[in-house]
C-alpha cells in the first residue's frame, strides 16, 4: 500500500534545494499539507513551492518560533517537523577554529533544538507529533575532515534518544535517519566531477547508484505517517549498504 499522509501539517526545515526540497513535494503528493522552511528564498520559491513559503534560519530562535506560530496559524496545528537544515563544510581538525566548530554547531545541533523546542508545546496540548532528525553515515564511518560535522551528528542521536523518553508520554514519536551520500545541488557545488562521485560510492556501496532526494523520500513519508506509530528513539540508516550498523 502506498503511504498516504492526508491531512497531516508538516514543517520541514531547510526546503531551498535538495532533501528537503524533495520532500516538500513529495509530501504533498502524499496528501501532506506542508510548511517549508526556507533560508535564501522565500520571495521566488512563493510561486514555485506548492506549500506554504516561511522564512527560517534554524539559529535564529524568534525566526523559528515565528515559523512553527505562523504554520499553526494557517493550518490550525502541526503534526510532524522534520529537522534537515544543516551545513557540512570541509575542514580538518588542526585547521579548525573555535568559530568554525561553533558555527557549524549553531546550525547542525542547536538548530535542531530550537526547532524541536518550538514544537513541542503544540505537540503536548494534541497529545500527538513526530519529529524526525537527519544523522550522517559519517558518525559511523569517521571521516576526514568532519569533526565538527560528526560530532553535530552524535549530539543528534542523544538527541533524538532523549527526547523520545521525555516525549513519548504525549504520544510524541522522535526518530533519527542516518543517510548515505545523497546526490543534491550542494553536492554537486563540492564534488563537480559528477561520474567520479559515482565511481567513488558505488565503490563503497552494496547496492549501485545514487541516492537521491526523491528516492529517500518514501522512508521519510513512512517515518511520518501512522504506519510507524510504534517506532521511537530510533536511528535508521538509509545509504544503499555503505555501512552495515
């Protein structure tokens, strides 16, 4: 059966371009109304986006408080909030500073919190929500070059781990998706060489190809929907058999 998720408000953060930009639309092609989230653009992405355009800078507080007032305000509740703003610079660990670890973590960590913490006055009032957190395959895999990244990562699964106890007692499911290399516009900013990025990760992976923002969308519809109301305080990997924990 296909997952339907009519009815249900979902705010996903991060909507500009890739993962959560595939989402938005495929959302609502599963019946979803839906909020995005939206850093740069949300002038042009009004008449493109078929959901509601906000503006959110995930380390602003009152810009995120704004947004989740804003979409209750025109669908009258919220349902689910999925947490994928989130930047990944390059960077090794002896040319790192203090600033940079921090600036990464403002978004990837604290981000999060300040999203989740806006929402879960709503959830708790309904007696029902879902939250679902982005990890990284890199938190199992330890890869050069991002510290700062992986341990934003880390800070998502106790996350996500905690919020699950303190939450589920208002019927609040929180899960976690460890993605693989996903193949999106920033991607393609770093790695330009796109058939060498192929090469590289069907080298790593069990299964050949790419993922891609329209093909780990179904596993976030399914997060989301009823059919896992019995899952919580989990992390799911999705990267086509990079790792196998």
């Amino acid at each position: 059966m296909a997952i339907e998720l009519n009815g249900l408000v979902c705010l996903i953060t991060g909507a500009d371009e890739g993962i959560g930009h595939g989402l938005v639309h495929g959302f609502m092609a599963r019946g979803a109304r839906v909020a995005a989230g939206l850093l740069n653009s949300v002038d042009s992405a009004s008449g493109v986006l078929p959901a509601l355009a906000l503006p959110l800078d995930v380390t602003r507080p009152e810009q995120v408080q704004a947004a989740v007032e804003k979409t209750v305000a025109e669908f009258g509740r919220i349902d689910v909030l999925v947490n994928n703003a989130g930047v990944y610079p390059r960077q090794s660990a002896e040319a790192m500073t203090y600033a940079d670890w921090r600036r990464l973590l403002d978004v990837n960590l604290d981000g999060v919190w300040h999203c989740c913490e806006a929402v879960m006055p709503h959830f708790k009032a309904q007696n029902s929500g879902v939250i679902i957190n982005i990890g990284s395959i890199t938190l199992q895999l330890g890869m050069a070059e991002l510290t700062h990244y992986q341990a934003s990562k880390g800070g998502i699964v106790g996350l996500t781990r905690g919020l699950a106890r303190d939450l589920g007692q208002y019927n609040v499911r929180v899960n976690c998706l460890h993605l693989g290399a996903i193949a999106t516009e920033g991607e393609r900013r770093l790695f330009p060489d796109q058939e060498a990025s192929l090469k590289a990760v069907d080298e790593k992976q069990c299964l050949r190809g790419r993922l891609t923002p329209q093909t780990i969308e179904p596993v976030f519809a399914f997060f989301a929907s009823e059919e896992s109301r019995d899952i919580t305080g989990q992390c799911l990997t999705v990267d086509r058999g990079w790792t196998h924990g």
